[in-house]
C-alpha cells in the first residue's frame, strides 16, 4: 500500500517518548517551574495528532480502494468515477500531510518567548502572562490562550524590548494599551523538553545571551524561521503595513531573504482577507536558492506561495513552451544593459503608440474611422482596459451603430451575415498583428535602435519550423509589451516579493511592479553583491522613482548593516579586503557577538587544477575535518562555470576519501556535502565552511567586479574559511598581510 508517512516530520515515530513526562527531574528550579505549562501544552499537541495520524492511515486505505477500482473496473463511466475520486483523495491527503507537520512542528517547540504584561487600564490588577510561538494554542476548557501566535499585536511587546520595561505599549483590537513589560523570557525548547532559558532582567546581556546560543548553533542546511530571534529593525520590516511599496538594502548575512519570508506569513495572518498565499508570487535569482528557502514558510505554517525565477514566470506569462529557448549566441554586455534600462523602457512605449497608430489606421473596414474615435476614447476614459478589451468593445460599438441604422431602414436580416464575417475578419487582423514575439523582432527592423544592436538583437531572434530562440535580457522587453497588449489584469498578484535585486534590470523590475496588487510589494537587495554583469542599478534611487511612478505610491526603505551570519574574524578579514576598494556608498557589514576561527590562507605553487597529488590530499583532508568537526555543507567556491566544471571533476575522484557526496552546481537542490560552485551560484546561500579556490591575480584583478566576488564569496561561511592561494602572488601578499592584521 502506498504510503505518505515518508512526507511526515520523523518526530511522529517517537510520540510516545515525548508523551512521558514521568522522568523529567530538573534540580534547576526556574526551569522546574517552567515545566507545567509545557507538559499541559504537550499533552494537547498530542491529542490532535493521535486524532489526525489515525485519518491518514484511512486515507491511504481508501486511495488503495481507488487504485484497485481503476486497476480492474471495465466499465468506462465507473472507472472514470474511481479516478476522480482518487485525486479528491490525493488533495485531502495533502492537506492533511501539511497540517500534520504543522502540529509535529508545534510539539517540537511549541513556543519560544513569554511576556508579562501589566496593564495600565486592567480592572482585576493581574498582569497578562503570554507565552509566544509560531502557532497560537487555546484551551478548549477555559478559552485562555496557552500559546499566543508570534505575528499578534500583543506579541510585538517581545520584539520591540530587550527586558522588562516601563510605560510600553501595543496596538490591539479596541485600540492602544499601554502598561508595563515585567517580564521577557525566551526559551530554548526541542522536542518538548526545555534546554535552556533566558531571562531579560538587565538591558540587551540575557537577549545577546539568547541570540548567540541561536546563531552558535547555526549548520549549513536549508534556510530556516527565526521567529525567536527577529531583531528590532527586522521587526519592524516584518510588521510595516501593507499597502506600501518596501525597499530594503541590506549586507551580507544580515537576513534579507528571511525577513522577505516572515512578512509575508506575517501579512498573511494579519491581513487574511485582503491577501492569500495561493495569489502571492515570490521572484528568486535561480532553482537551488528555490530550493534553500522552501522549508521556511511551510514551518510557518504557510503553503502554496507561487516561488520562480523570473525567467520561468515571463515565459509563463508569454505562453511559450519548451520551444522557445535562450540563444546561445556571445554576449554584448554593453547592449544587454542597454536593453534593461529606462531608456529601453521609453523606445518601448513609443514603439507600442507607433504600433498602436499604425494597427487602427489599417484596419480592414471601411468605417475603421468610428472604431478607431471609439478606441482612442475607452483608452482615454479607462486606463485599466487592455488593448485586446478596447478593440472588441469598439467594434462591438461601430457595428452597433450601423445595425441601429439598418433596423431603421429594414437591411439588418439582409446584411446579418455579412457584419458577423467582417467582424471576424477585424478581429483576425488584430490578432495576427498582436503575436508578441514578431512584434518585439520588428522593433529592431526600425530607426528607433542603433544599427549595431538590431543586428546584435536580430541575430539571437531566430525562428526555424516551430523552434524560437531569445536572448534572456529580450524577454522582459517581450513580456512589457504583452502587458500593453494584454493589461495585466488576469497576471495580478495580491502581495509580490523581490530578493537579489541588485541583480534584475529595471524593464524586469518594472513588468513585476505592474502586477503587484495596490502597491503590495517588498523588494531586497544589496548593491554590493551585484556581481552578475552587465551591472542595472548603481543605486537605489532610480528604482524608487519608478516605483513611484508605476505605482503612484513612496517608497518605504530600510536600511539593514549588523551582519547575523558570520563570525566577527570573517567579517572583519572581509572588511579589512573591502574598506578601501568599496564605493562610500556601500554600507559594509557590522559583525554580531559571535567569534570563531580565523581565515586561513594556503598558499601552493600553482592553481588548485594543476597541484601536485600530496598537495591536492592536504586540500582533502581539510575538507574531511570540516565534516568531522560537525558541518553539514561545505563549499568550493570558484570565479565561472568553467572553473568550477574542471574542479568538480578533479575533487569527484576523492568523495570517498572526503566521505561526503562532491556536488555540482548543475544540480538545483540545496544539498549536504561538498558543493562546488561558482560565486554567482552562491549567491544568497550560507555554508558551515567556504573554501575560496584559487584567489589570485589569474582569477581576479584590482577591478570592482573582483572586490564585489570576493565579498559575496567570503560572506557566506557561517563558521570557517580558508583562501587557497598561489606563492608569491600580488593578490596572496595582500591576504597575508590581512591576517596579520587580523
């Protein structure tokens, strides 16, 4: 029988373990003390999964049913039946899955934080005493929450303040409630038993204290929640309004993408009828940081986000299938930029209006005159109809007027027929003039582009037989134009989120800007990672006039500098790298409390491909002891593709000898072992340990692209790194001179 356990949190299997509480003996009395409400919290948690654990039991017996039923019932309409129930299953039992996970996850760790509120205005002089995790949690008997949800308003109290604190306040239901704070305590709690407690008693020491024993603990797995340790400023990102574009800049490690994530399961909750999870999309830089944030809003409880690259999306949007593939014709940078910047975006409109003028004056009917007067006011009157809209609505009207004419004077049977046919006819002439892809090509065949870049852009807009190719910076213009075609009312999205930026054009930005639902997106990036040539956004400023002028609405921007992920050695190696060689405007990254291994530098005779065997073993077994030591990822990082094809192969060899798998960037999940990657790849992902392959003068120059692969590639370690390095190279004297700095 099929079963669906293995999609189930393992926790399940060891229930009875957590149920029994009878062993617990604590000589630590704060703890002891704490230990009642978490074993009453425990023992409901259970009960609903002893109720649920039994439905999926049933459920799958049922699907076998179903299964057999199709297997063997000869009768069409009785198999057809079988098969439509079989999927209504499928979907319960999916749902089901999710929700159990969603209370394997709350028996976990049911809740993280407690507050207790004194109340100015409260009649009865008891405090409020909350406990605060990523689910609420009532009592069935009393009706008294037991576990208050972390995006509440009550919960904001524990993110706003350090410890106890007098006079503070919060924006409930009936309004503002004002008290004071007695107590912050935060809990460290897996598998329902309690490892650790801190209370805030004096200032930021028991909060540090809390945070630091979080980001200690840190591995190299998948991105997770930090519900228990948001930081003021992430808070009140996380909690900004809606309604209101977001922009945030932030360095390295400082968590951008994870603020993305909580704000929206945080929007979600709050704003639950104005926006749904299933009309949410999320654009992502490629499929293996897809993969690395794919556990973070399901452990919020948070399912069905649509999550692309903006490659899969606008193709989706365009409608094409696997026929239309990227051109693998050679790049020109300088007209690849040129092609995603505002000027673009202005050759566009006036192409379109060209375009637009052109189809109405051709239109293949004598009294074009009163479909296009008709047209031209609808596009006037009503900004939100499409253009494919206005075209049927105004040769609806001009044939409208001429029928009311001829039921004047009796012709409307004789010349039905005919209006019906040349109905179709307009309407065909429309469509055959509206295909997206030869509208886009024919751009370049006029005075409106150089003659350098239509022939650079005509080159990789090829057609034969069914097969189209594209260069990747023409599809944003191609998608531009679909929504002057086509509006984009049935592509809206009712909450849009942005990560990596820095790395977008602002003809991509501006499509996306365009479907984001009264304004509702948030955008992250930091300028100082934008390392994938040609370079759009220099500073911000320019995206937030666009945004203002797409959306008619300011900008909220935040600026986020303390750097969460890694060490203050690492950050402050890096630094030392980047304080001269960075523009004033780049803001570099703050180190936060937690210190570790200095960075390494190796030095050999020559690049990693050509060492000699003793020194490729010595690189080996320093990737082994990374393992030994308790990491889950390690990653080679090289300068390209090409670099890191040729060192995947020479390191495969050895995946015995490392006793981890060596993984190769062409693989889109985020795995455990050995991956090498080029730093682009690496982009917005963190690993236990970064070994910098071959930082030399051959790979990398003085230029600011060179400084910009070194900081995104240093910054992702959350433990060590080491720099391997060539003797007597420029760029190994100034590392060495760096580490005795440091």
């Amino acid at each position: 029988m099929q079963s669906f356990k293995k999609y189930l949190n393992p926790l399940y299997k060891d229930l009875e373990q957590i149920a029994d509480f009878s062993n617990i003996t604590n000589e630590n009395t704060l703890i002891g003390d704490e230990y009642p409400h978490l074993e009453k919290v425990t023992k409901i948690n259970l009960k609903k999964l002893h109720f649920l654990l039994p439905k999926l039991d049933k459920l799958e017996k049922e699907l076998e049913e179903q299964i057999f039923l199709i297997d063997t019932e000869s009768d069409l309409d009785a198999k057809k039946e079988a098969k439509s129930i079989y999927n209504k299953i499928l979907v319960e039992i999916e749902i089901l899955v999710q929700r159990i996970n969603n209370e394997l996850i709350a028996l976990d760790s049911p809740y993280f934080g407690k507050i207790i509120f004194n109340p100015s205005d409260s009649r009865t002089g008891k405090p409020i005493i909350m406990y605060i995790g990523k689910f609420a949690l009532l009592d069935n008997d009393t009706h008294i929450p037991l576990i208050t949800d972390w995006r509440s308003p009550i919960a904001n109290l524990y993110y706003q303040n350090s410890g106890p604190k007098k006079n503070v306040s919060f924006e409930a239901p009936v309004g503002i409630r004002q008290g004071d704070l007695e107590q912050k305590r935060q809990f460290q709690i897996s598998r329902a038993r309690i490892n650790g407690i801190y209370d805030a008693k004096s200032g930021n020491v028991a909060a540090d204290e809390f945070l630091l024993s979080q980001l200690n603990q840190r591995l190299g797995k998948k991105l997770q929640d930090i519900v228990s340790t948001i930081q003021t400023q992430q808070n009140d990102i996380i909690r900004e309004q809606l309604y209101k574009p977001v922009l945030i800049q932030g360095v390295a490690g400082s968590g951008k993408t994870t603020i993305l994530l909580h704000r929206l399961a945080y929007l979600f909750y709050t704003y639950k009828n104005e926006i749904r999870a299933e009309n949410s999309l999320i654009i992502a830089p490629n499929q293996m940081f897809i993969d690395y944030v794919s556990d973070v809003l399901p452990s919020l409880g948070i399912h069905s986000v649509d999550t692309q690259t903006y490659l899969f999306w606008g193709k989706k949007i365009l409608g094409w299938d696997r026929y239309y593939t990227v051109s693998a014709e050679k790049e020109d940078l300088d007209i690849k930029q040129f092609k995603g910047s505002i000027k673009f975006l202005k050759i566009l409109d006036t192409y379109f209006n060209d375009f637009e003028a052109t189809l109405l004056a051709n239109i293949p009917y004598s009294r074009k005159d009163i479909i296009e007067k008709r047209y031209l006011e609808l596009k006037a009157q009503f900004s939100n109809i499409d253009m494919y809209e206005r075209v049927d609505l105004a040769i609806e009207y001009a044939f409208a007027q001429k029928q009311f004419k001829q039921v004047r004077t009796g012709t409307l049977d004789r010349n039905y027929e005919y209006d019906q046919n040349k109905k179709r006819e307009i309407l065909t002439y429309f469509k055959n003039s509206c295909n997206i892809y030869s509208l886009y090509k024919n751009l370049f065949k006029t005075d409106l582009v150089s003659k350098d870049t239509a022939k650079y852009t005509l080159s990789g807009l090829t057609q034969k037989g069914r097969l189209h190719t594209y260069r990747v910076e023409d599809l944003a213009p191609m998608v531009y134009l679909h929504q002057k075609m086509f509006g984009t009312k049935n592509i809206e999205r009712e909450y849009v989120m942005i990560d990596e930026a820095q790395d977008m054009s602002y003809v991509q930005l501006n499509t996306l800007l365009k479907i984001a639902k009264n304004g509702n997106m948030t955008i992250a990036g930091d300028l100082a990672q934008s390392i994938i040539p040609p370079f759009y956004i220099d500073d911000w400023d320019v995206l937030i006039k666009m945004i203002k002028n797409v959306l008619q609405k300011d900008t909220q921007y935040y600026q986020l500098n303390r750097c969460y992920r890694t060490t203050i050695e690492i950050v402050d190696f890096a630094n030392n790298i980047f304080k001269e060689r960075f523009p004033k405007s780049y803001k570099l990254p703050e180190a936060v409390l937690r210190h570790g291994d200095d960075v390494k530098v190796l030095e050999y005779d020559t690049d990693v491909v050509n060492l000699k065997k003793e020194d490729i073993k010595e690189l080996v077994l320093i990737m082994k002891e990374q393992f030994t030591k308790g990491a889950v990822t390690c990653a080679l990082l090289c300068r390209d593709r090409n670099h890191a094809d040729r060192l995947f192969t020479l390191f495969k060899e050895y995946e015995d000898v490392i006793d981890r798998r060596v993984i190769s960037y062409d693989e889109n999940d985020y795995h455990s072992g050995l991956l090498v990657l080029p730093i682009e790849n690496a982009k917005g992902l963190e690993f236990d340990t970064v070994i910098f392959a071959d930082l030399n003068s051959k790979y990398y120059g003085e230029d600011l692209l060179s400084i910009k692969l070194l900081y995104v590639g240093i910054t992702r370690a959350l433990h060590r790194v080491f720099v391997v390095s060539k003797k007597g190279d420029k760029q190994t004297m100034l590392l060495k001179d760096l580490t005795r700095t440091n």
